[in-house]
C-alpha cells in the first residue's frame, strides 16, 4: 500500500514571500545568531584589609600605625617581609578605637619640594619689631604720657532726700563774771556723697587711652604695656567707688605705670561727668 504525500503549500502573498527570504539569508550568514548579554562586572575593587606597620613606610605611615592596605599587597609584600602584620576583628575590638584614626598617611616622608629662589623673593615678610627695654620704655612713657588721662562717664543721678526740719542747736552755759552766755554748737559736718557712674573705668580702658597717646610716635609704638603694670594708688574701697581693676565714681584718682626693673610712673585718672555735649 503506498502512502500518499501532501504537498506542500507555497504562499501566494508576496511581501511574505520577502520576509522569507530575508530571514533565510540572515540564518545562511549567521547559522548561530544570537543575543548574548555579558555578566555585569562590579566597579568596585578588592576590599582592603587592616594591617598593622612593623616598620616606617614611606606614603602609607610610621612603625606602629593601623591602615587600611590593598590586599594583594599585603599578601606579596608586606607580609613576606615583615613590614607589616594583620590586624583581626578581635584585636580592634579590644583597642580603644574612640581615639584612633585608621588611615594611610600620604605625605610621611615625603620630601617637600625646595622653594625657588623666586619664590622666596615674592614673599612679603613682615617688618621685625624691635622691642623696647623696660628703662627706655619707661622714659618714653614718661615724656609722652600726659599727667592727666581724662575719661567721660553718664553719671547716676540719685535723688535728693527732702530736708529734715530744723533741730534746735544744742547749748552750752558759761559762767563769766557771775554772768551766764549761751554758746551754739554747731552740728557735725557730714561727708560729702560721692556721685557714682554707669559702668565704670577699668585698667584695660586706662591702657587703651595710654596706648593711643603712644601710637602716635614711632617709639611709643614699640613700648609694651598690659592692664596688668597699672596699679591703683589709693586703697580699693567700695564706698570710695575704688577697686582694685577698675573705678566707678566720678572724680581724680591716683594710678602707677610698674614696668619690671624700674620705678613706677604717677598719673591722675580724671572722671568727669558726660554731659549733653559730649553725647
């Protein structure tokens, strides 16, 4: 019995018949076209390890630092030579790390390179001061310190109490001649109220004032002085408004200029009240 075949049927359509075509040609030339992606490769590189330096290296630290070092050079360089050694995750543990910094040092010993000539000439050094001996600096602020350094304070206007009425004066009875005299005694003169000031006038305002005289001559400028060499004259006293670094009253008052080694230079502090003009 025969077997009977079908045949084959041919497409009629002519644009299929391209597609065909062109699919068999691509196939012809490339038997084995595929699209094949790449396995993605990681930007990052190998992870470094912690070592300890057994020895000074230049570019990474000195004998004795932790950093983090690549580990194919630990590996073949360090380790074999003894130049460095491990450090575990114990031994970090057990390291005070709230102090320590882990990391490569790139400038150890290092050399940095010469300045030129032409860079040393482009520099603008600063003139060198040349201080002045305490004698000297005395004899200058003797001459150029006037003998009264004035200071402008807003006086604290108090109120004044109103007048107490009159007392009659005691008496005093002397017998002259068989004849009696009446003698009136005066009442007892009271101390004249000191008029006190907002803020006050410190050693440091006294040595600003002293300075500014001084800036003026070039010699002056060169004299060294602190809120430290003035003294006050007169005993700090509260009620006086006098302390021992600053006064609070209105007034003259006597302070000292000590420079070390030499006798102390006098001069009047003169308070004065601040006025409208002077606002």
């Amino acid at each position: 019995m025969t077997a009977t075949t079908t045949p084959a049927i041919s497409p009629q359509c002519l644009g299929l018949l391209r597609r065909l075509a062109g699919i068999r040609s691509v196939e012809s030339r490339f038997p084995f076209h595929q699209q094949i992606r790449g396995k993605k490769k990681s930007n990052k590189g190998p992870h470094p390890v912690t070592v300890r330096l057994l020895e000074d290296i230049q570019g990474y630290g000195r004998k004795g630092s932790i950093i983090p070092v690549a580990p194919g050079r630990m590996r073949n360089i360090y380790y074999p030579q003894r130049k460095a050694e491990y450090v575990t995750q114990a031994q970090m543990r057990s390291m005070n790390q709230k102090d320590m910094v882990i990391e490569r040092d790139f400038s150890f010993g290092l050399e940095r390179p010469q300045e030129t000539a032409a860079q040393a000439e482009e520099k603008i050094t600063a003139p060198r001061l040349t201080l002045l001996t305490p004698q000297r600096s005395a004899e200058v602020l003797e001459a150029l310190v006037p003998p009264e350094l004035v200071f402008y304070r807003v006086p604290i206007v108090t109120p004044v109490p109103e007048p107490e009425p009159p007392k009659p004066l005691g008496n005093s009875i002397n017998v002259i001649g068989g004849e009696a005299s009446v003698q009136r005694v005066p009442p007892p003169e009271l101390a004249p109220a000191i008029t006190r000031i907002f803020g006050s006038v410190t050693t440091a305002d006294i040595v600003d004032s002293v300075k500014a005289v001084l800036a003026e001559n070039e010699e002056g400028a060169r004299v060294v002085i602190g809120p430290e060499d003035i003294r006050m004259v007169d005993t700090a006293n509260e009620e006086d408004g006098i302390e021992a670094d600053r006064l609070k009253a209105v007034g003259e008052f006597g302070i000292e200029i000590r420079l070390k080694g030499v006798e102390p230079i006098r001069r009047v502090v003169s308070i004065r009240p601040q006025e409208t003009d002077h606002l």
